[in-house]
C-alpha cells in the first residue's frame, strides 16, 4: 500500500473517502491544476537560489530518497526535499537548513503572498508543516524553528525588493497527537472505501465526485445560496434533498427563502427593484467585460505578484437606436497594460452608464492601471458615477430562475435568457481564456505540457470576451422585456 504521505493527510483532512480513493485512482489534472502545479515549480526552482549551497536529495524512490537524506545529513549543508518516515508515515521537507551545531530550521515554500490569516489558513498551510513536524520528531531530528517562505507582494523584477520573504509559524503549528494521526493512517489502510456523505466538503475534482453525487438531481438543497452555515448538510442528512422540500418552518435567509419559493413556483422577481434598476440607466450604454492573467513570477517588470495583467477588453455600445461592439486583444508579447487602457478611454466617452457584471473587478483593474500611468487617474475617478453593476440585480434575488441553481454568476444567469449560453465557444469561462492568452504570447509561464494542450487561441479569445458583453445585452433586453411586454 506504500507509506502514508503528507497530501494523503491534507486530502484526509477534506475527506476520508477520497483519501481512500486516491490511493488508487488518480484523477487527470484539470487545467487549473496543471496551471498550478507549474507556477508552483517555478516558485520550487526560485526558492532553492536563496540557499545556492543547497542539495536536492534525489528522487528516485521514496526508500532512495530516506537513505540518501540519512547520508546528506551529516554534511550539515540546506538539503531540498529531505524525506523521512515514521511508522509508515513519509515527510518530505522543502527546504531544511543547518543550524548551530545539530538542530535545523524547516522551511516550508508556499506560492501565496498573504500567509498573516492563521485560522483561515490553517488547514492549508500549518496542517502541512505539523505532518512534517511529526514525522520528524518521530525520527528524533532536533527542529529549531519551522517557518513559511511565501511570495512578497510588493516584489516586482524592476526594484531591489526580495522576491520571498519568510516567517517563523512554529507557535501557530497545531501539535496533532499521534493517536490523532494513526486516526487518518487507519482510514488510509482500510480494506474498502469509507462511507463518508455528500457535503459542502466535496469538490468536483474529486475522483469520486461523479459517483458520490449520482442520481442528486437539479433543485437540491447544496443549492442553497450563502450557506455557511451548513444547513444543506442537515437537510440532507435528514432525508430532505429537494429545495421544494424543505418545511415552511425552516430557518432559511431572506434569500434562501426566494429560492425555495422560485424551487416551488419558478421565476420569482422583485418588478420595483427591476424598474428601478433600469429607470437609473444613462445613454449610451457600455456594456464593458475585461480579460486578465495573473502568475505567481511577475511576466513584465513593473507588475507585481500576482498581479491581474489585463490584455483584453470587449465593449458593447447601445446608443439608443443601434448597438455597435468594438474590442481589445494586444497580440504580442510586449506588456498590454498602456494600449490597454488608453483604447478603453477613447471608446468610453465622457457620459452614459457603464455597465459591468461584477463591478469591484473592473473597478480594481482600472486603479491598478491608473497608478501605472498617473495620466489616466482623473478619468478613472470619473468612471466611479458611471459604473451600473448588472451582478446587483442578481445578487440581490430581485430576479431569481431556478435554473440559476443558487449562483448569480453571469455564467447561470445568461443561460436563463438565452439557452444557447456559452456551451457552443471553445472557451467557456475566464481563467481558460488567461491561459489561451499565455499559450499564445506567454507559454514560458504555462509548461510546455499545458501550453501544447490548449487547442483554442486569437479566434476563441475574441469570440469569448465579446459573448460577455452580448450577454449583458441581452439581459438587459429580456429584464425590459419582462416588465413592458
């Protein structure tokens, strides 16, 4: 069955049951994860140039890999992925640097910029290092300090800032006992897959998502909206499955309410707050939708980590009697933030309503732009009387569609008044259309792996964007349309 690593422990810590399953079947990366995976060995392949006296232990196998870390120990030199085991337990460890005479520092590397929230990254992160923690006490290895090497969000390549910066995490460690551990090891070594139920907990990139989740038709009650606090699990648990099913004397929002209601009747609106909405609408119209990447290494010299490089702009313009679409896409390598925006100025005017789905995005973009080029900060400002967010409508419930099935995410919405939807594009969704973009003009920061799966490119990018801005269109016509016809 081979040892238990520490991605079991932290998968276990999800779910015991796709811990269980993992051990056999391995599900195919998704995009995303693939995207991941590779900015996280980029970060690797950074973070070992800070020890540049550090040796990697070989990889060969797990057993290779304990025995060479046995004998690269006494040398006293910063050893990259050390390994040990513990009664079946198996550690690796970023980064381990000598200190004093016999004790070391354990650096774990994260590809995050913001480690400060300790209990929202708990299980993420601490729970990470105590594995390691435990396995190496187990072996008697003296640990001075553990710490976390996370990115600093101020770096960029242009100034002298240091591109990690590291802090000790060792009083925040959880300290698992280890009956708490075997509790998970015996989980692992069960001779079949436990019996864990459907939750919150789930993900779809689980291995068993699809058969954990058959026969949960459309209209349950995971669709409950906002739920934090759980109550889909306790309706479920409770033989209740259907939203339309849950008793009139549940404790539900205002908005889980409307879902419910929508779940029994179907479409529920607010008509006041509809035609209030759009009796505030100023021509022309600008329907305006942006594409941006971000990667953990900066691609140009004055961004930051992580930093949201918008390379892509749609805009739909209703005049009144006619609507006209104009469109951004830089088709280079060179950094598209300055042609980016002063295109955008041109196109927006200096009057009429600037429709957006999802205001605090565009909003955040276009200050990021305005303090890389200060000649645009007046006009930028000027946007703010402008801005109609179409999300408010949505996120409000004043219109509510059961097939929306909890979310007032554009890509729901939009299928309600147009069936069509996105489901005929080559690309379907944002981050797809950031790694299009990097494939074309950017593929060192995808991997020659991901960047030769991507089969979509300029075509698709500008078929996607300027759906968006459609979308919004035709939203607004079929809110009129529900309100006048």
């Amino acid at each position: 069955m081979g040892y238990f690593t520490k991605s079991d422990f932290l998968t276990g810590n999800k779910c015991v049951k796709r811990m269980w399953e993992e051990k056999t079947v391995s599900g195919s990366p998704t995009y995303s994860g693939q995207f991941r995976i590779y900015q996280g060995k980029l970060i690797t392949d950074e973070s070992r140039k800070q020890f540049p006296e550090g040796v990697l232990v070989p990889l060969f196998s797990v057993d290779e890999n304990i025995k060479e870390t046995q004998q690269l120990l006494k040398k006293r030199v910063p050893l990259f992925e050390a390994g040990f085991q513990y009664k079946g337990f198996y550690a690796r460890c970023d980064i381990l640097v000598p200190h004093g005479e016999n004790s070391w520092d354990l650096i774990e590397v994260k590809s995050s910029k913001n480690i400060k929230q300790y209990e929202k990254y708990k299980q993420k992160y601490l729970d990470d290092i105590d594995f390691q923690r435990f396995v190496l006490e187990g072996n008697g290895i003296p640990i001075n300090s553990y710490s976390l090497m996370y990115l600093n969000k101020d770096y960029t390549p242009e100034r002298e800032e240091p591109l990690f910066l590291i802090e000790e995490v060792s009083d925040y460690l959880p300290l698992y006992s280890e009956p708490e551990m075997k509790k998970f090891y015996d989980f692992f070594m069960m001779a079949s897959s436990p019996d864990v139920p459907i939750g919150k907990h789930c993900e779809k990139e689980c291995v068993s998502y699809e058969s954990c989740w058959k026969g949960i038709p459309d209209g349950n009650v995971f669709e409950l909206y906002w739920d934090s606090k759980r109550r889909s699990e306790q309706f479920y648990n409770s033989g209740i499955v259907l939203l339309s099913d849950i008793p009139d004397e549940a404790k539900l929002s205002a908005k889980q309410c409307i879902q419910v209601k929508a779940a029994r009747e179907g479409l529920q609106l607010d008509i006041d707050n509809i035609q209030e909405f759009l009796n505030g609408l100023t021509y022309p119209l600008y329907y305006m939708d942006f594409e941006t990447f971000s990667t953990a290494i900066p691609v140009f010299d004055t961004t930051k980590v992580y930093q949201k490089v918008p390379f892509q702009w749609s805009v739909h313009v209703d005049r009144g009697d006619q609507i006209e679409h104009m469109e951004f896409l830089e088709q280079s390598t060179n950094d598209p933030r300055y042609s980016f925006i002063s295109k955008l100025r041109r196109v927006l005017g200096d009057k009429g309503s600037v429709i957006v789905y999802n205001a605090k995005f565009e909003r955040g973009v276009l200050k990021e732009l305005a303090e890389a080029f200060p000649e645009f900060s007046d006009w930028v400002e000027s946007l703010e009387e402008r801005y109609v967010d179409l999300l408010d409508v949505f996120r409000g419930f004043s219109f509510y569609h059961p097939a929306q099935r909890g979310s007032a995410s554009l890509k729901y919405v939009y299928p309600v008044f147009d069936q069509s939807g996105y489901s005929e594009l080559g690309i379907q969704e944002g981050e797809f259309a950031s790694f299009t973009y990097l494939k074309e003009f950017h593929p060192e920061s995808l991997g020659e792996k991901l960047a030769s799966s991507i089969d979509v490119g300029v075509p698709d990018l500008l078929e996607y964007c300027k759906k968006d801005t459609e979308a919004m269109v035709v939203i607004i016509e079929g809110l009129r349309k529900l309100l006048y016809d």
